[in-house]
C-alpha cells in the first residue's frame, strides 16, 4: 500500500491509527493494552523484550500506585538504534535477557524486569513494596535481585541496594518496622526469623519475633504479604502447631505497626506477662533435625 493512501487512512475519523512510527492499528477505537504491548514489541524490533512495570504485572504482582501505568519498556540490543517514542520507553541493553513467553509477550525475567521498574522510582516505599511483591508472590529470591543489581546498570540502584541490605534477615517491609518498634521494649525479641522446633525436634514455625527465653513467637500476617494461594491454610495449620507445642503466640498486621503502635506494644509487654508467668514449653531452635512425620 502506497505511504499517501495509509496516510489518507490514519486521518482523524478514518478506519485506521497511527500507535507508533511505522507502526498502524488496522481499527480506529481504544487500543487495548496486549494491542500497546505488541506495537511497542515491533516498534522496537525482532529481538525486542518487555521488562518493567509492565513485564511485572504480566508476571501476576500487585504493583504500587506510585509506578506509572501507561509507558511500555522494552529492552533492545544495543546496537539496535531505536529511540524512545509516543508510549515506548526504549532501553539498549548489553545484557539483553533470554526472554520468558507469557501469553505471546516475550518478557524479561522476573528479577530483570523488578529491578528495572525500581529504577525509575525514587520513592522508598513502592520500592520497598515492589520488592517484597517479586520475592514473596514472585517466588524471586533476594539473591537474583542484588545480582541484577550488581551487574547490570548502577543508574537508579542505590534505593534498592540498601532496602536489599537492610532485609538481608527479614521478608518483609513490616518486619523492618516490626524489628525497629520492638526495639522500645522492654524486652525486645531475641531472634528474628528463626526456626522453631518442639521437644522430639520437629518444625514448628518460623516467627518474624522470638522471645526465646519465654517461648513468644509474633508473627506479621498481611492479606497482602501472606495469604495468597494457599497462604491462609498454611497460616491456621502454623497456629495449630504452635497451640499444640504450648507456644504464646501474638498476630499482628502491618497497618497496625504504621497506624497503632502503642497498641501494638501493649500487647506484647501484655503476652511477654502472660508467657513468663508459665512453664516454659520444651521448644528450642534445632538447624538440624531428626526425620519428623
């Protein structure tokens, strides 16, 4: 088709539009947004791949407010001379990934495309959330963030190297805030994170708190953090075990941390009480372990 008669068919009211250059949707209404994905997939080229915001929301997390919407990212090889345009964040990457297909989307993995939608925000908590979203409904270990991190660009880094650094010991963003409200204790917990076995050695939880000298475990559940698939089984059936080993046990959710701390401090100088006035239950904290039914 000659460039005059698509020209005469991208005029406003005409049954097509122009999305990108070189780039024509043969429908005049809304685009969706598979639609937006695949012309900035053929703007960009061959060997183009989405990353980012929305290689994320592809992978199924639950992206914070404060990253943006509308733009596409995609990495290009890097001699590749395609610039950003329209809707299209362009990248020239030499550490172009092997993409993952989901869908018919090639995307990059799952740490690649977290760290490059942390990038381009300068906010601590979106960062914050978007990292515990890859690692905890992500199933993306801390480790292959730093790594991405390390090794591929230091531009828009330093928020998420030190977020990573300081969760080295914590899986979440509550339980940094849990960690440093605790510290106006009393008493403070003598462990973070640790496991937790009953007299014949066999695992009964892993607390986000342990007071290990009363056998106080606190934990910090999120409908948000923890209860996806089949997190709420799981979370009864830990309850379970921790009742049956004789374990004071005290819950708490995030926004109690950020919106009731006083409360939430009570209640535990309130357990701490209550397990020191009892015998303590033979509970210890065992790396290895005899084989446990």
């Amino acid at each position: 088709m000659s460039s005059k008669v698509i020209y005469r068919r991208c005029l406003p009211g005409g049954p097509w539009q122009r999305l990108l250059p070189g780039i024509i949707l043969l429908h005049n209404t809304e685009p969706t947004r598979r639609e937006l994905v695949i012309a900035a997939l053929l703007y960009g080229g061959p060997q183009s791949v989405v990353t980012g915001v929305e290689a994320c929301r592809r992978y199924g997390l639950h992206m914070p407010s404060e990253f943006p919407a509308g733009d596409v990212h995609v990495l290009i090889p890097h001699q590749v001379k395609v610039r950003s345009s329209e809707f299209v964040t362009i990248e020239r990457t030499v550490r172009l990934p092997s993409p993952w297909v989901r869908e018919g989307i090639p995307l990059a993995p799952l740490a690649r495309a977290t760290t490059d939608a942390a990038r381009r925000v300068r906010a601590e908590e979106p960062i914050g959330k978007l990292l515990v979203e890859a690692v905890q409904r992500g199933r993306c270990s801390p480790d292959s963030i730093g790594t991405e991190l390390n090794h591929g660009s230091k531009r828009g880094t330093a928020m998420p190297r030190r977020l990573l650094a300081e969760w080295a010991d914590l899986r979440s963003i509550a339980e940094a805030r849990a960690k440093k409200l605790s510290s106006q204790l009393p008493v403070p917990p003598s462990h973070w994170n640790a496991e937790v076995r009953d007299e014949a050695g066999c695992y009964v939880g892993r607390p986000d708190g342990w007071w290990d000298e009363v056998a106080l475990a606190w934990e910090i559940d999120s409908v948000d953090f923890h209860f996806y698939r089949d997190g709420y089984a799981r979370t009864l059936q830990r309850n379970n075990r921790y009742t049956a080993a004789g374990i004071t046990v005290v819950q708490t959710l995030p926004s109690q941390l950020r919106d009731e701390p006083g409360r939430v401090l009570e209640e535990l100088r309130s357990a701490h009480r209550v397990a020191s006035a009892r015998t303590r239950p033979t509970v210890s904290l065992i790396e290895k372990s005899p084989d446990c039914p």
